[in-house]
C-alpha cells in the first residue's frame, strides 16, 4: 500500500535537487528572479483586465489564463461559453481536452477527465468541493447555467497546497468577479429554446454584472438565471442492474430433447419508456470583495441554484424473467439463428409515474489575504456547500395484465416485444393449439389488446429527502524568501466535515375495496380496468399499450389514496426502510512546499500533503418480496428489513508531486509533473446495505427443488424453508480503500502568434486499488465484506455460508494504468476562418482479484478516442461555426469471469455481461451577428445529426452481438437569443 508513496517521495526529492543543483549562478540572477516575480501570484492579485469581443480574444483569453497556472490546465472564459451552444457548465466542459460528457435525459449532466468517470473528478465553486445530493460523489453540473460564472478551470495536474481527492482532475467553477474585469459592467441574454420531441418552447433569461465603489477598493460580481425547459426523452431500457437470460426452449418437450435444443442468451426485461419533463432552473451568484491596501484583500462569495422538475413517465414493462427457469415449460419457443423467443406467463405492466422534485445547492466561503513584514502571506477560508434534494408527492398508477404469452428480440439498439395469441404463438413455435385443451397451461388469455383485462393493481407513493453538507475550514501560510536558491516556502492546514443522508417514506400496494370505507368514487378506482378510462397510444411512440390523461391518473390518486393507511396498518413499508442511511465523513489534511527557481526561465514547485479520512455509515438489510405467494398469503408477507451495525473505517496517507515550469522563449511553455492523488468510493459503494432481489425463490428443506412460490406451505412450515442460491443480492462495501495514483505529465505549448497555438500533452497514470463495479459474481454471504444479520430473519433460513450466485458489489481492482496524449491546435486565418480543434487519445488496462475476472481489462469510464472540431468565419459583426464532437465507447461494467471458470462457459464465465456506452457523434450549429456594439443575436442548432445516448451488453455468440439494456432519443433543439450590453 505505502511503497508507491515512498517511491515518488523519493522521486521528487530527487528531482528537487538535481535541478536546484543546477540552478544558474546567483551573480547571473537579474533583478527580475526576485520573489515577488518568482512566485505565482496569488487568486486574490490575478487581474484579467482583457476587453474580450469575438471568438478568437475569447480563446486568446483563456490561453493566457491557462499560462499563468502552476500546473496543467485547460480553461474556458465566460467569453467562451457563449461562443458554443452548451446550455450549462458540464456541455461547456466536454470542447476541452480530455474531457467527456454524460448525459441524463439529454441534457449534459457529468464529466469525465483524462479517461476516470464523474466520480474521480472532484467539482468545487471558487475553490471549494461542492456539495451534490445523489448517492455517487459525482456532482451534476447541469444545475449550474453557463452564463452564470467566470471562469472554469479543469486542472490535470495538482500541486500539494490543492485538494488530492481526484485523480482524473479538478473542474473549478469561478463566479464572476468585479477585479477580475476591471471594470462596471452590466449584460443581459434573453433565449428562447424549441425541442422537436416534445413540440414545446422553453424561455430563458440571464443578466450579469459587475460595480466598483469606495474608490475601486470594493468590488460587486453578480448574476442572475431563470429557465423553463421542456423536453421529451423517449427511452428502450433493459436494466442496467439486471442480467440477460439463457433460454431453451421446453414447452411440451423431454429432458432430453430440452438438452438438445438451441440455446440463446437474451433479455430478461424490457421497459418502454417515454419521459415528458419540465424544468424550472433558476440561479444566483454573488460575490463581494474588498481590497483596501496592496496587502490586504477580503471576499465573500455565495452561488445558490435551485430547479424544480415536473416529469411524467409513461412506462410499458414486459418482465420476460416470469417465465420459468428451465424445465417449467414455460419457455415457448427459441431461435438459434434470429435469437427470438416466445414465453408464457408473462406479466405485462402499464405504468403512470409523476414525479415531482425540488432540488437547491446553496454553496457560499468566507476568507481573505493579508500580506505582513514584507515577506509574509496568509490566506484563510471558511466555506459551506449544502445541497436539498425533495421529492415530496410522488405518485404512480399501475395496470396489469397477468399470464401472457409474449414475442421478444434482442438486438443492439433495440429490444422488440409483442403480446401473442395463443394461435400465432403456437404457429410460430410449430405447434398445435387445440383451445378446449390449451398446452399453454395457465396463459393465454388472449393478445393483450383486451383492455378491460389490465386491472389496476397496485397504487405507488413516494416522499423522499436526501441531504448532503460539506463545512472546511483552511489556513495557509507563505514567506518569501529572498535569495538564489529558493522563491518561497508554503505551508497549510485543512478539515472538512461531511454529512450526507437519506429518508424516504414509499408505500406500494395493491389497493382494496375493503379499505374504502364505502367511498364510491374510491370502491370504482380500485375495481377499475385500463378498458375504463379514455385513452390513446402516444405519438412517434414504441408503445403498444395506450394510455389515459395525467388528469386521470389524479384522478385515480386522489380517489385510492385513503386506503393507505388501512392497508398498511399505520406501519412504515419496507420500502420506506431499507433506502434510508446516514453517513458521516470527516477528513483533515496538512502540507508543505516550496518554489525553486531553475534559472531565469524555470521554477519547480516540489512538497508533500498528508491527508486522513474517517468514514462512518449505516444502512440495512432487506428483501421485498414482489411475487413469492404460500398458502394464499400474498406478495409482502415476506418483507424484511433490518438496521445493520454501524460500518466505519479510517484511512490515511502521503502524497507527494514534484511540478517543473520552464518557458525557455516567450513562444513555448514547457512543463512535466510527478505527483500523487486519491479517490474515495461513491457512498452508494462504500455505505452499509444489502438488498436482496424482489423475485426469490425458496428451496424446500433437505432438497434442492426451488420455486417462486410455495402455495402449499403455511408459515410454520415455510419458517424451514431455505434461500436459493439463485437469488441475486446488492451489496455495499464499507472495506473499500481509496483509488491511489502515481501520476505523470508533460506538455508543450507553443504561442507563436495570436492567430496560431498548438499544444501536445502526454500523461500516465499508475493506479493502485482501482475501484470498479462488478455484476453477477458469484460469493458465500460469509465472505461478504459487511456482516448480515441472516440470524434475525424468522420468516425462512438465510444460511451464514450460503453461496449466491449473482451478486452485484464494487471492489478494489489490482492495478490499473492510463496513458494517452491530448493534442490541440487552433489557428485564425486573415479572411476570417478559424479551426478550433482538439484529440486525446487514451489506453489503459486493468487487473481485478482472479476470483472476479481472469485476464486484464480496460478502466471502466475511459473513452478511447475524443475528438472536437470547430470550423467557422468571424468577422467584426458576424461569425458562424459547426461544432463537432466525437466520443468512442465507454465500458461502463464489468461482468465477472473468475479464473475458475472456463472461458467457453458463458454460465460461468459472465464476459458478455460487460456493459458499454456506444459511440457519438454530434453535430452542432451556432451563428451570431453584432446587430449595434451594444447588441447580439444568436441562433443555435443542436444535435443535427439525432444522437442517441446507447448503451448496450457486450453480448456473445449465444445473443447474436452487442444487447441494448439503454437507449435515450431526445431528437434536435433549436434556441433563438439576445445578448444585451449596457456598458
């Protein structure tokens, strides 16, 4: 674990002084190697006062600030991002190098930086970590609205005085500061979007500004957002959790014929979706500062972000895992070569859900600067991020049909179904039907266009909160040194506090008359049918079920939602449970470094930051039972949910970097990097929980016959009966270790004029404990990394040593490496062209424990090939671009394969289970025109070429190649805006 460390302590030490050996003579040190020209200045001093109109200052911009860093950066200007289409700070990001986008609902929502997910990538605002309300540490950037800041700032290389919980890189969001542009200023954006999906416009308005008073000694930088957006995602899901299915087909046949048919590997799900969403965001940042004296300089900076969602999502789900296992003859018919499949007894559910959130980040730090005896400076910071997230009413409307006989097809961007009738299906798989005497058992009730036959049967309500707060506090101390040998010394202190939280109240039931208390209106709703209410099959839709109004579905609530407390008894649901957590993470950190000048043209900047984190959570163990039905008890009976003893662990280490910065002309910027970084697990990884899947099976006692229902057991009798090992389990794990990297960089800039720059980066990243998500291994409980307390269940036997089959847990990987090379190269031309472009081109391999995947495999997250392009005329009144962005596949899972299984087992060896995102290509389209100095018009094109976010499993021969399990269309965009100066 620490021999890494050590090996770059001494690495850097080394290099610390082999090059201050080499420093030149101190008799050839002109007067400008004096400290107050050595050392970099510090945030509060940086004046960028840079009157910034068109494409090509926006960029020169951004390149002189990227210069002025101590490490490797790539910057974006408020300039800048109105230079692109990106509605806010996470589709800004991904024109940089390195940088690659995730989207949620087809809107920019995450980051990825040099190859390592959102997770790795720490987020802060002026400088401190941001808080995000979800279960990953990733923090969605799609609150923030481009035209909110200043500046952003992706730093790929860290020097010791900066946080090291990132070993991709660090985005640092900066509000618009009043020193920063010198000067008053005032603008205003008035937008109009149009997305074609949803048919529907979505307004927007912006203003900013800056004022100086007190003589130019107190600065204001304020702004303001406020958005309506309207859009329509249309989705084909599997389940990103759930694993595909062999099937063969055994309807009417012998063990052995069974034994000889055709097997193929195919969807266990598929859910038709369609997300009809509004979002109402607005945005707030202030930032006050004041500089009385040159020594002096005070700030208080605060941003709040707030939206508010209304989506309704229409939702079709055929669960094709109904059908049995093998053997049950429920398995209608297979197709080796097409890979379709017919089963029966397949549940097909209609589905309503109306969500409605409301989610605020309030960030805010107080601090200042003081400068004493000459050679002194200290900087201080106090800073809070607290983020709310409530979704309070939440409300979902089931129908159902039971017993179907359904038609599937798995392919790699789409999963086909369609309800059958007993004759079509039965002419399909060569059968003969007789209906007097049905070989299909209990199905065929007939195509499923019968709407009278999908009752409502089940009744969903939901409040759920979820908190995170981070408070730091820092202290930093610097004394300059005058002489040859060193610039300065640095040290500081840091602790942080962090709660995170979770408390959802969810009640999910099957409604009764019973409960009504005689109500009318609520006895109708509960015996309704899909048939009972007006409906129609949704435009440009893969539905094939119709559905009724959202009026209806109100209707529906508000008639049912009496029965709540009558059929739930006034208890809580285990679904109200067994979500719930708190976790508490507490960290300090300490370090030290120093500036070396090499020369008149270089400077190293070498030392080391210990950090220590303690980590606390809880959690539970639970089972919802969905389906499992014994001597006419129904689904529920077996709920569990039980408290699991408080996990915790501590963990703390040394991280040492050695930076060099040499500008051997005033054309070309050199540098190279040695330093070392971390990165926590998500909470969802690390916190204590473990939930069993919903559809169990149970064995009867002594035997190894195992079935998804018992109807002949009574309790007693049940309480023998034990767990099948075909049960899956989702587990935490509060063993994990942080992810720790040795990291290498060197780059070179050369800035031979304003109309040219070209840039190439190389990097490597040696990574220690990588951390990595793995479906479908197989494990004893025993060997869990948390403790279930199996011995409290009394409804049936959860053996301490029972061995499951599918569990979905994160780990700690062997090693991982990343390397790859950014490449960028802009250039202007004299009759107003300009190319804007960048590459990085990555590689990495990973190793995990034999006992979950044999071989090596690439780091999940890591995008092989990015590339942008932007080809586009300015001239004084006028510009127009095509913006171009290419992303290869992204494994995203990783499916197991221990090294005792053999690889031509796909039983045993789950390669196919690997999960990707496929390739992108976007096309984009923006023109401006200077209407007067004063004002701008712009029009945006988005999405040209129709991208779909598509996710997909690896697949194998049995499935016929690559199997959706994710696929979201949200069509193109257009957007019509002002940009108003009134300075």
């Amino acid at each position: 674990m620490h021999m890494f460390k050590w090996t770059a302590i001494a690495l850097s030490v080394s290099v610390a002084f082999a090059t201050a050996a080499q420093t030149a003579d101190p008799a050839s040190t002109t007067a400008d190697d004096s400290p107050e020209t050595q050392s970099q200045p510090s945030e509060a001093n940086d004046v960028e006062i840079v009157e910034v109109k068109g494409v090509k200052q926006a960029d020169l911009k951004a390149r002189d600030l990227e210069r002025m860093k101590n490490g490797f950066s790539s910057v974006i200007s408020t300039d800048d991002l109105g230079n692109f289409v990106d509605q806010n700070v996470a589709e800004s990001l991904r024109r940089l190098p390195g940088v690659t986008l995730q989207r949620s609902e087809g809107e920019g929502k995450y980051v990825t930086v040099r190859g390592l997910g959102p997770g790795f990538v720490s987020v802060n605002m002026n400088g401190s970590q941001m808080s995000g309300a979800g279960e990953e540490r990733k923090v969605g950037l799609d609150a923030l609205p481009a035209d909110l800041l200043g500046t952003i700032e992706v730093l790929k290389t860290l020097t010791p005085d900066q946080n090291l919980n990132s070993i991709g890189g660090t985005v640092n969001v900066k509000a618009i500061s009043a020193f920063d542009r010198g000067k008053n200023t005032l603008k205003m954006r008035i937008q109009d979007a149009y997305s074609e999906n949803r048919g529907a416009h979505s307004p927007k308005f912006s203003v900013d500004g800056t004022q100086f008073f007190l003589d130019n000694t107190f600065g204001i930088g304020f702004a303001l957002s406020h958005e309506e957006r309207k859009t329509q995602i249309d989705e084909t899901r599997h389940h990103s959790t759930t694993e595909m299915k062999f099937y063969t087909a055994d309807l009417g046949k012998t063990e052995e014929e069974i034994a000889a048919g055709e097997e193929i590997l195919a969807p266990s799900q598929l859910e038709y979706r369609r997300e009809v969403a509004g979002r109402t965001r607005q945005a707030a940042a202030l930032n006050l500062e004041f500089k009385p004296s040159a020594n002096s300089y005070y700030y208080a900076k605060g941003t709040y972000t707030q939206f508010e969602d209304d989506d309704l999502a229409l939702r079709e789900f055929y669960d094709f895992q109904d059908a049995g296992s093998v053997g049950d003859g429920e398995i209608v018919y297979v197709n080796g070569q097409t890979k379709e499949f017919i089963l029966s007894d397949i549940d097909v559910f209609h589905q309503q859900f109306i969500q409605e959130s409301d989610n605020k980040t309030v960030t805010f730090s107080v601090g200042g600067e003081n400068r004493f005896a000459d050679r002194f400076v200290v900087d201080y910071e106090y800073a809070q991020s607290r983020s709310d997230e409530d979704a309070i009413g939440d409300r979902r409307v089931q129908f159902r049909e039971r017993d179907l006989i359904v038609y599937g097809q798995g392919l790699r961007d789409n999963i086909r179904a369609q309800i059958l009738s007993p004759e079509e299906a039965a002419n399909i798989a060569g059968l003969t039907y007789d209906p007097d005497n049905s070989i299909f058992g209990t199905s065929g009730s007939g195509n499923g266009t019968e709407l009278s036959n999908y009752l409502f049967d089940n009744l969903f309500l939901e409040d759920g909160v979820r908190t995170d707060e981070i408070k730091s506090a820092n202290i930093n101390l610097r004394a300059d040194v005058f002489n040859n040998w060193l610039n300065y010394v640095k040290v500081g202190v840091e602790v942080t506090e962090r709660d995170h939280a979770r408390d959802k109240d969810r009640w999910s039931f099957a409604p009764s008359e019973s409960d009504c208390s005689g109500d009318t209106a609520c006895i109708d709703a509960v015996n309704s049918t899909l048939g009972d209410y007006a409906s129609s099959i949704p435009e440009d839709s893969s539905f094939q079920l119709p559905f009724e109004s959202r009026a209806t579905v109100e209707e529906v609530v508000n008639a049912t939602r009496q029965t709540v407390e009558p059929a739930t008894d006034g208890e809580v649901s285990i679904e109200s449970t067994k979500g719930d957590y708190t976790i508490v993470e507490n960290t300090k950190s300490a370090f030290a470094m120093v500036e070396v000048p090499l020369g008149m043209d270089a400077t190293l900047i070498t030392g080391v930051r210990w950090a220590e984190t303690e980590f606390l959570s809880t959690g539970y163990m639970s089972l919802e039972n969905d389906d499992f039905e014994f001597n006419g008890a129904g689904a529920g009976a077996l709920d569990i949910a039980i408290p699991l003893p408080e996990a915790s662990i501590t963990y703390s280490e040394f991280f040492p970097s050695a930076h060099v910065k040499w500008e051997p002309t005033e054309n070309i910027l050199v540098r190279g990097a040695v330093w070392t970084s971390f990165t926590r697990p998500s909470f969802k990884q690390a916190r204590a929980y473990a939930i069993f899947d919903s559809d169990i099976e149970l064995c009867s006692p002594g035997s190894e016959d195992c079935e998804d229902s018992q109807d002949g057991a009574s309790m007693q009798q049940l309480s023998q009966y034990v767990l099948g090992s075909d049960n899956a389990l989702d587990v935490g794990n509060p063993n994990l270790l942080p992810m720790t990297s040795v990291n290498y960089d060197a780059s070179i800039g050369w800035y031979p004029g304003e109309n040219l720059f070209l840039e190439a980066a190389i990097f490597y990243k040696d990574i220690d404990k990588f951390i990595v998500d793995v479906n479908g291994i197989g494990m004893s409980i025993a060997d869990l990394p948390l403790t279930l307390p199996v011995n409290q269940v009394t409804e049936f036997v959860i053996p301490q040593d029972l061995y499951l089959n599918e569990i979905n847990i994160t780990i700690n990987g062997d090693k991982a490496k990343v390397y790859g090379v950014e490449l960028s190269y802009n250039q202007y031309f004299e009759n107003g062209f300009f190319l804007q472009s960048n590459a990085t081109l990555l590689d990495s391999e990973a190793t995990l424990d034999s006992s979950i995947r044999q071989g090596k495999v690439a780091l999940p997250d890591q995008a092989d090939t990015t590339f942008n392009l932007v080809i586009g005329w300015e001239s004084e009144t006028f510009s127009a671009r095509l913006i171009g962005n290419i992303r290869s596949d992204v494994l995203e899972q990783i499916g197991s394969c221990p090294a005792s299984a053999d690889l031509s087992d796909p039983q045993g060896c789950k390669i196919w289970g690997d999960q990707y995102q496929a390739d992108v290509k976007s096309l984009d389209f923006k023109a401006q025109y200077d209407v007067t100095d004063m004002i701008q018009v712009y029009f945006d094109a988005i999405n040209l070429t129709e991208e779909a976010d598509l996710r997909y499993f690896q697949g194998n021969a049995m499935s016929g190649g690559n199997i959706l399990y994710q696929k979201e269309e949200y069509g193109r965009s257009y957007q019509l805006g002002m940009n108003i100066k009134f300075y």
